[in-house]
C-alpha cells in the first residue's frame, strides 16, 4: 500500500511539474478528520452493500472511493450523520446501477468458488453459496432493498431516499423481494 | 403429510429472508478490506487539485487558441495582400522617391494612398496581437 501511495505521489507531481511540491489541501465538504471518522465508521458496511448489489468485490473497491469522492465534493448540507450516510448509500446505489450497463454477468463462480474453498464448515460454505445464487437471481434493486433493510436495518424511509423510491412502495416492493428470494433459497 | 406444498407463511419468510442477509451481512464484514482513511482522503485531495487545475486552465487555453488564430488568419490575409499589392507598393515607393529625387516637396507625397494605409494598418494589428499573445503567453507560465 505504501508504495502505491508513493508511485501515485510522484505521478501527481510529474503531472504538475514540480518534484518538491507539497500536498495542499484544496476545498472538499469535510475537513481530514471528519471525513476521517465518517470513513471508518461507514466503509465496511457500504463495502458490504456494493459488492452484494453489484456481485463483484472488484467494483466494489472501484465504487467505494468513487462515493467516498462524489460525497466530499457534494455541495449539499447535510443535517446529521444518517442523512450523510443516506446520500452516501444513494450515490453508491446510482453508481451501482450506471456499473451495470454492459457489464459482466452479476455473482461470478470465481468469486463463489474461491469463496467455498475457504476453510469453513462444508454446511456453512454450501448454504452461502446458495444464498449468494438466490441473491445472484434478483434484480440490483431487489438486491438493494432486501440489504438496506436487513443488513443495515435501514426504515422504509431510509431506504426509499437511498433508492430514490416513494416511501409508500417499500413495504410492498420488500414483500416481493422477500418472497422471492425466499422461493429461490427453497427452491 | 406432505410438508413441500405447503407455502410459508409472511413470518417464516421473514426469517429466512432475515437469517440469510444476516448470515451474508456477516461474511461481508469479515470479508471487506477498504483502503484506510488517509489513502483514499489522499487520493480525493489529489483529483480535486487536478480537476480545480484542468478548470483554471480552461480560459487560458481559450485565449492562446484566440490568439493563435488571429495571428494566423493575419499573416493569411497579409500574405493574401502581399501577393496582389505588392507591385502596386513598389510603384508607389518608385514614384515616390522618384519624385523626392526631383526635388518634390515632402509635402507632395500621397500618404492617402491604400498601397500605404494598409500596409501600416496592418503592421499596427500584427504588433497589437503579437503583444498581447507574447503577454497572455508569458503571464500563464
């Protein structure tokens, strides 16, 4: 990591032309320690819901330091910590969705299989690998919803703002989520 | 009994649902390796500094490409009259230190004359524009 940090340091300089510049700081919506804070209390989970929404851990690491990005330059004021985090999960969600024009099949069986190799009980490995094939069966959106709500414990209202939906249309969209995903695990 | 057609009810579903994401939810968690929270304010810190750049250095690009293009359609326009004109301006320097050499009053000399208003209009612009692009030019480095 450290020398991936420093190789991007001195491209950054080459391009500005000046070998001994230092790094300044330049106008984002947090200051370091903020943002700092928000970052390792929210990083993991929103790691968690972009590589189960978009099915690939490789876009997830792509996606993460985008959102992160998008939201330090968001000009918007936020009222609390849940209403960052909301907008958070909603840019993550959009680039999510803009990811999957043309992109490669959703939960490929590399992923899977390196999954199931790892040392874990044969009867726990199978079962996620089930449910990683049902979640795989879903739509992005399904997929979105049932994690906002149960991985999260996101409120209906929450989830509506993350996914740009009507409060009102949750309840009925979680309740075919649920049962479909819930045919397939029976399946 | 037959125990596969009977169909779930809403809180068996529930807890599948739940027991499942959950379950996932977990592995998800133990699985995530994000960079740490210097690297990627680092690397946010860095792309804004390019994007603020690659904005400021918008108007300045306008202003060489403006200035490039004067001059170019200058030097066209002049090389244009040059060809044509040329003659015409020597006869009238000819005539005209011709008739100095006679012992013609400077005063006689026709400076009305396009053969040499537009030479020196033109000689004006060129050194006005040259100028301001040597100054635009210099001013950005």
């Amino acid at each position: 990591m450290a020398d991936t940090t420093f190789a991007l340091k001195l491209d950054v300089r080459r391009l500005h032309g000046d070998a001994d510049a230092d790094v300044t700081d330049v106008a984002l919506a947090m200051d370091e320690e903020a943002f700092r804070a928000f970052y390792d209390r929210t990083a993991g989970a929103l790691w968690g819901y972009l590589s189960r929404v978009s099915g690939d851990r490789q876009v997830a690491d792509d996606l993460l330091q985008e959102s992160y990005y998008r939201l330090l330059k968001s000009t918007t004021v936020f009222e609390s910590e849940s209403h960052r985090r909301n907008y958070l999960y909603r840019i993550a969600t959009n680039l999510v969705r803009d990811s999957r024009r043309g992109a490669k099949p959703l939960f490929d069986e590399g992923v899977e299989m390196a999954d199931i190799a790892a040392p874990q009980p044969h009867a726990d490995a199978e079962r996620r690998h089930d449910v990683r094939r049902a979640m795989g069966r879903l739509k992005p959106r399904e997929r979105a919803l049932l994690w906002l709500a149960y991985a999260q414990g996101s409120s209906h209202s929450e989830i509506a703002d993350v996914l740009g939906l009507k409060t009102a249309s949750i309840k009925l969209l979680l309740f075919r989520a649920r049962r479909k995903l819930a045919a397939i695990l029976q399946a | 009994m037959d125990m596969k057609h009977v169909e779930p009810t809403d809180a068996e579903i529930e807890a599948i649902v739940s027991e499942a994401i959950a379950a996932e939810a977990a592995m998800a968690r133990t699985e995530a390796a994000p960079p740490s929270s210097a690297i990627v304010w680092w690397r946010a810190q860095m792309r804004a500094r390019q994007e603020a750049a690659q904005i400021a250095d918008r108007p300045i690009t306008i202003v060489h490409a403006l200035a490039i293009a004067s001059g170019a359609g200058l030097m066209l326009g002049l090389l244009g009259y040059a060809t044509g004109g040329l003659k015409a301006s020597l006869a009238w320097l000819t005539a005209t230190y011709q008739s100095v050499a006679a012992g013609a009053p400077l005063a006689s000399i026709d400076l009305t004359s396009r053969w040499v208003t537009l030479p020196m209009t033109a000689m004006l612009v060129s050194v006005l524009v040259a100028s301001i692009a040597a100054y635009v030019i210099l001013a950005d480095e």
